[in-house]
C-alpha cells in the first residue's frame, strides 16, 4: 500500500470463474466476516453454476445476510444460497473440512426468491411485476416483492427504461415523480407505493396537445444552437451538421419508393421541414413550417472506389456549410453515394436510377437545430415502417408536433429553476479557465476552426463489466459513474484544481408527450462540484449523484436564462468549453431493414470529427459489441491540442480508469472507500520506470562529482 506495508489478500487457488467472471472467493468471506455474529465462513462453487456461502453462526438470518452482501458487493458475487451452521466442519489440522459440508438444496423456490416473502402481490404489484420482466427480458414471475431490482439482473441501464416504462404505463412526468425515489426505494413493494400515491392524488400534470400552428417562436433548444452557430464559430466550416451513413450489405432498395418514404416521414415530423428566421421587429428568433416536402429529392452525384474516398466524402459532407438552409427550411439532407465497380457502364445504366444496390452508400443528415440523438430511432422507425408498407401520405391533425412544444416550454413556470441556477454558480469564478495542458492559447474573441485532435480507448469486457458492477452496487448510474471519473481525473490533470465545473448535454425530454417526436430538445447545463482532497472516490460518487438528482428537477430550465441572470456573455464562459457526455448504443441502432434490403451503419474515422468544444470526454457503451463494449472519446479543439497532446491525456485517463476497476493483477487497483482521491496516480508505469533508473540505477551520461581532498 502507499506506507510500504503487504496485506495478505487470500489463496489465488481460491479464485473462481462464474458465468465468464472472474470472482474472488476470499473477498466475499471477509465481506461476510464484517458481520460481528459471524464466527467462521466459506465460499464454494457448485456445479459450475452457482456460489454457496456457509455460515457459522447462530444469531442472523439469510435476509440479513443476503441484504448486507447486496449492499457491498456486485450482483455476480453475491451468494445464491446461504447455509448457516452452528459449527462448520473440520479436519484434524483445525481447519475447515470442505469435503463434509453438506450439499446445497438447489430447488426453484429457493434460488428465485432471494428476497422471498410471503406477503402476496396486489393487482398493482403484479402490474409491476410484469414491467419488470419486460425489462429484464425474463419470462419468470416469482420475483418477491421485497426483491431489489439490482438483484435479479437489473442494472442503472435497465433502471432508466424500467423508470421510462413506469412514465408510460402510469402517465406521468419527471417533475411530477423523478427517478431518485425509485432508485433509493427499489423493491417492488417500495414502486408500488410510490406510484399508487401519484394516482391516489391525483398529481398528473396537465398534458399536452397540438396547438394547430405553422409558425411561432423558436424553441429554447433552436435559439442555442442557432446563436452559437452564428457567435464561436467561422461561417465557412459546418459544426451542426448530423450525419447517419449506411451501407447496403444485402438486397436492393427501390429508389422512387425510398422517395415515396422520405417524404411521408418529412410530412409526418414537420420540424424536419421547417424554416428558422430572426425577427429584426421583436429581436426573436422565429420558427415557420413549409411545405418544402412535396419537392423533396434525392442527390445522387458521388461515386467511391474505396474506404479512403467514403471517409472523404462522409469528413467533407460533415463540415459542409451549405449543407443545409435554415431560412428556407432545408434541414434534412439524402444522398446516395455510388460504389463504383469495374463493371460495363451500360451494364448498370438501366438499374442506377431505379435501384440501391450492394455496397452503395444511403448518406443521412439533419441540422442539430431540428435533431437530437434521441430523434435518430423515431425517425428510422418512421422511416422502415413507411417503406415497407408504402404508405403514402398522414392525416393526423391531433399529433403533438414539436413547434407546439416551443410554445408549451415557455408557460412553465421556472421561477424555482431560476432561484435553483442562481445558487448553483453563487461565487463561482466565471472567467477562470480550467489549467489544461494546452499546445497554444486561444484569444477571447477568435473563431474556432472546428478541427479536432482526437483519441480513443477501448476497454476489454472484464474492465466494462467492472465499471458496471460498480454502478450497480451504489445505485448510480453510467452517466453519474463516468461524470465522475471526469471530476477526479480534471482534480489530478489540474494539479488540485477544486473547484470544477463543466457542461453536460441532458436529453431533456421530461414529459412523456415528448417520447415521440423528432426535434432539437437536448440542453447544455452546468454542473459544479466542490472536491475535499479528502474525499475517496467513492465519497465524490455520493456527491456526484446527489448533484445529478437535484439537477433533474431542474433541467429544463434554458443554458439562456441561467447566463442572463449571472449577466454574462455565452462567448465568454469558461465551462461552456469542457463538455462530458455519455452515450449508451441502441441494441437495434446498427443495423436497418428496408423491404429485402439490409443495411448497417459505417463507422467514422476520427479524422471525420469536428470539436464543437474545447475539451470533450464522451463515454459510450455498446452492449452489442462482442468486446470492448465499453471505450471514451476525448475530442479536443486542435486549436489548443495538439494530437500527441490529447493522445496522452487519454492515455493518464486509461490508466486512471484501470486503477479503478482493472481485474489484471499487474494493475495496482485502488480501494474506493479509502484511497483520497489526491492520491491516485496519473504517472504512466512507464514514466515511472525512466523516473526510477534515474533516481537509483546508474546511468552512462551521469558523471559522478565528489569534493575533492
């Protein structure tokens, strides 16, 4: 440990794999010695399947054994049966005889109800009970209800859709129930309660409805993205342009029929048909929908021979600045790029306008001022759904459409949001900018070029399922879990810098009408935290969440009006320029069907990013990958960073990760609960190899001085 001492840890023969994890038997015995009435246990592994934990005790119970294992341990490790004992076994050396330690009882009722109760559900209960097989995809109804949702599989991931479900089913809106009571309450029984006091009282918020509009005043979201458009970036290189690429790998698509469905989408979300102008008779930023649809086409002008050609033509469309027309309503954009084979042009001149076929390429685009990342499945939904049936036209006057939304989001009364952002930034030093190890300087009132030095690290399944386990056993999220990684690593990178606030991007879809539409809703808020160098990670995790539940009540409330009321420039603030994000991949996001056709996404390189900020982390975990699920982006301005700069600032940012929650033995892991977060190191072994040949060996150009007699 950092005092020089060695700590015996336990046997490595006692090592287990369970499942494709790699378990420590001895580490859930000592969390099962910490129990005071404890005497004497031991972890075994039967029949390749399950963990079985014996207990010498005669004071506690498998609830109160069951429930503190949960509490501090991850879900793959907690036992599957307790037997407890008066007096365990032993053999003539005084220790445990293993081969006489009675088998398990492995029956059903036993190893399905860990929080087994014999209070019976209420049509309420087994209502949820249902949602939660739906969520865990488990066709097993035994759940008890005093069963932890974390304990039967379920995870943070899994939690947010059990959480979506619950908004679904039972109607109501993260201001009327947020999702902190469920996550510090999560048994069935304890769900029940919660939800069955929003319907007693009948707390619903009103719903929205259509306001039958074409024209009205910009969105909050819109008038963000359209400003910083115009205010920190060159006119001649895009940044909002949002690109979707999908390669046929199979089939053909018929091209009139894909026109027929792109316009049937365009009619439907009418936002992706709609124009942004700025009023100079009331100084606001207008909205107005067209009819610009009906004239919808296709370009088809581009041909490759290569991956290189795609990648330049996927780099060039992305930072294309006459991509898109705001004032026009020209905001979503369709291109088929041409694999172009060696093949008898004559051959294919027939088919090249009537057909999509193999390996050509189907380019998406929308402007980020009508599109978020959570519009893309809605609209691919759409988009499927239209093709393969071929429909034609929509009637639906009744739809809830997203210009409505900008007119019901300035009704809300935000008058304790305000106080609430007020507080959050009292005495927060505005212009102090983060000590970054930046390449150059960049002065206050210079564009940004939008050229990025980029890298990226993946992590092995093992390193993933840790991170995860990890969130799961303190009930935080992904998001919260990776936000604070950037906190402790930014403490370390700053050298002590504690006061440190950065941006993070919420999808801000708060109310269910909202689940649906495509549209720009994603909103760009402030989170501060004030570190102890005493703290342990684990501690700056409880204060971490505890920010991210008190900002969920309030994150609807406009990046605008929190700057106005500190009476600042959006130009000028210094956490507008360090953004985090986290992004968890759709398990159906990669690949798409259109009739006979399939087609699967294709993967930007890192040349083909724009830096929107000055410093971004953004994690993403993919669940569908086979490995390496789990990676982080770091994209930085290269207007400050050079790319050697950045690739070893992520480099500090792997190392610091495995510190964390590496399994690999050569890795010295730190504990959680005790390390001080000013502690953990971000000097690379190898760094610290050159540092101890220098210190201690001798080297061939250090000429030894001494005093002379």
């Amino acid at each position: 440990d950092n005092n020089g001492l060695l700590h015996y840890q336990g046997r490595k023969d006692h090592q287990v794999k369970l499942h494709g994890q790699r378990i420590e038997l001895g580490e859930i015995e000592r969390c099962l010695l910490s129990i005071t009435s404890i005497s004497a246990c031991v972890v075994m592994k039967w029949n390749d399947d399950y963990l079985v934990a014996y207990i010498q005790s005669s004071h506690t119970n498998e609830q109160e054994l069951r429930e503190h294992c949960q509490s501090h341990l991850p879900p793959h490790m907690i036992p599957s049966i307790f037997i407890i004992l008066d007096k365990l076994p032993l053999n003539p050396n005084g220790k445990i005889d293993r081969k006489l330690l009675p088998s398990p009882n492995f029956s059903l009722s036993t190893l399905l109800l860990p929080g087994k109760s014999d209070t019976p559900l209420n049509q309420l209960e087994e209502h949820i009970l249902t949602i939660w097989c739906q969520v865990l995809h488990s066709n097993e109804n035994r759940i008890a209800g005093t069963t932890s949702f974390f304990s039967v599989g379920g995870h943070s991931l899994l939690f947010i859709q059990l959480y979506h479900h619950y908004q679904s089913v039972f109607n109501f809106d993260s201001h009327t129930l947020s999702i902190a009571p469920f996550l510090q309450q999560p048994t069935i029984f304890q769900h029940s309660q919660l939800l069955q006091a929003a319907i007693v009282n009948n707390i619903k918020a009103t719903q929205w409805h259509t306001l039958h509009i074409n024209e009205g005043v910009a969105s909050f979201a819109q008038e963000r993205i359209f400003l910083d458009e115009k205010v920190r970036f060159s006119s001649d290189i895009a940044i909002y342009n949002e690109l979707s690429t999908l390669e046929v790998v199979q089939g053909s698509i018929l091209l009139n029929r894909l026109l027929q469905a792109f316009r049937y989408v365009l009619n439907k979300h009418k936002i992706l048909r709609t124009s942004l102008m700025f009023s100079n008779d009331d100084g606001s930023l207008k909205q107005y929908i067209t009819d610009i649809h009906r004239i919808f086409t296709i370009t088809m002008n581009k041909t490759f021979e290569n991956e290189n050609e795609l990648q330049d033509i996927i780099y060039q469309t992305t930072i294309n600045p006459n991509l898109f027309d705001l004032s026009t309503g020209r905001v979503f954009h369709a291109e088929i790029v041409r694999y172009q084979i060696s093949l008898n042009e004559n051959e294919n001149e027939n088919n090249s306008n009537e057909f999509i076929t193999n390996s050509d390429v189907l380019l998406i685009a929308f402007h980020h001022a009508a599109f978020d990342r959570a519009s893309s499945s809605i609209f691919f939904n759409d988009l499927c759904s239209a093709y393969n049936t071929n429909a034609i036209s929509i009637e639906d006057d009744e739809s809830l459409q997203y210009i409505d939304y900008s007119i019901h989001e300035r009704l809300i009364d935000m008058t304790t949001s305000s106080a609430f952002w007020y507080l959050q930034l009292e005495e927060y030093n505005l212009e102090s900018r983060l000590l970054l190890p930046t390449d150059r300087q960049r002065l206050s009132n210079d564009h940004r070029s939008s050229s990025a030095s980029v890298t990226q690290i993946s992590f092995d399944n093992e390193i993933s399922q840790s991170f995860l386990d990890y969130a799961s056993i303190h009930h935080v999220t992904p998001f919260q879990l990776g936000l604070t990684i950037l906190y402790a690593f930014l403490f370390k990178l700053t050298y002590g810098e504690n006061d440190v606030c950065v941006s993070c991007l919420n999808a801000n879809r708060y109310k269910t009408e909202l689940q649906n539409i495509i549209g720009m809703f994603v909103s760009i808020l402030p989170y501060r935290i004030q570190l102890d160098h005493h703290w342990s990670f684990d501690d700056l995790v409880k204060h971490v969440q505890e920010k991210c539940l008190s900002i969920l009540e309030h994150s609807h409330y406009p990046l605008q009006h929190i700057l106005a009321n500190l009476h600042i420039d959006q130009s000028s603030i210094s956490f507008l320029e360090t953004m985090y994000d986290f992004i968890t991949v759709s398990p159906d996001s990669d690949e798409l069907t259109l009739g006979s056709a399939s087609l699967k996404q294709v993967s930007f390189e890192q040349s083909s990013e724009v830096a929107k900020f000055d410093f971004m982390l953004m994690f993403v975990y993919n669940p569908i990958l086979e490995n390496n699920r789990l990676s982080f982006r770091l994209i930085c301005s290269h207007d400050l960073f050079d790319e050697t700069t950045v690739t070893n600032i992520g480099r500090r940012l792997e190392y610091y990760f495995q510190q964390l929650f590496s399994v690999n033995e050569t890795i010295n892991r730190i504990d959680t609960c005790f390390t001080f977060i000013s502690k953990i190191n971000l000097i690379l072994s190898k760094e610290t190899k050159e540092m101890e040949d220098i210190i201690f060996c001798q080297q061939p150009h250090i000429i030894k001085e001494g005093m002379s007699n």
